[in-house]
C-alpha cells in the first residue's frame, strides 16, 4: 500500500509559515508594541513610520491567509519584499538571531519558505478559492 504524505506536508508547511508570520504581525507588532510603536521603531530604522504598520497589517493578513489556504501561491510571493528587507535589515547583525538586534538566518528561512510554498500551492485542508477568468 502507497500512502502519499506530501500534501499533509505542504499543509504542515503552510500552517508554519502562517502561524509565524501571525505571530510577528498581531500578536507582536500590532498587539504587543502597537501601531504607535511599531510605526516609531521603523522610522528609527529610518523607513516611513507607514511602512510599519503596513507591515504589521500584511503578516497578519497574510498569516491568516496561509493558515486557512486562501490564495496560498499569490500570498507566499507577495510576501517576498516583507521577508528580504527583514533580512535585509538583520544583516549587520551577523548569523544567529539570538544575537542584539537579531540575526539574519530566521527572516531569510521564513523567505525561502515562502518561495518553497509558492511552488508548492496550498497542500491539504486548504480552502479553495475560485478560479479567475
């Protein structure tokens, strides 16, 4: 008997990914630090204090989305911008986020994995969104 396991494991990819990026967006930036907060540590990285909140708004869109398989490809690579400028950000840092200021190893992974999801698609227990056109 063949079991094929890959879609449980894109699903368990995917819920990963989405509960991360949840995670940083609402439970950190936006409920932790708040929007004042968020805002005023990206513009002290010299970014418009905007972008922090847009930040904050698209993980935890985006988080959601992955969770629940919504628009899974589109979401992944729309993510791509976020994650390289964390990582972008973290460079001077050195390796490991457990140094000051954190690292750039934990955005770059988060990055690749949301490459590996975009060619994956949503895997199992995902919710179907219609097809366009």
């Amino acid at each position: 008997m063949t079991s094929n396991t890959q879609p449980l494991a894109i699903f368990l990819l995917r819920v990963t990914l989405g509960v991360t990026l949840l995670a940083h967006g609402l439970l950190l930036k936006i409920l932790s630090f708040g929007f004042a907060g968020t805002m005023g540590f990206f513009g002290s990285l010299g970014y418009p204090p905007i972008l922090g909140a847009i930040v904050a708004l698209a993980e935890s869109a985006a988080g959601v989305a992955l969770i629940l398989g919504i628009w899974v490809r589109p979401v992944s690579l729309l993510l791509l911008p976020i994650l390289l400028g964390a990582t972008w950000q973290h460079l001077g840092n050195g390796w490991l986020f457990s140094r000051p200021g954190g690292g750039w190893e934990f955005p770059l992974i988060l990055a690749v994995m949301a490459v590996v999801q975009a060619g994956l698609g949503a895997g199992a227990f995902a919710v179907r969104t219609p097809k366009a056109g």
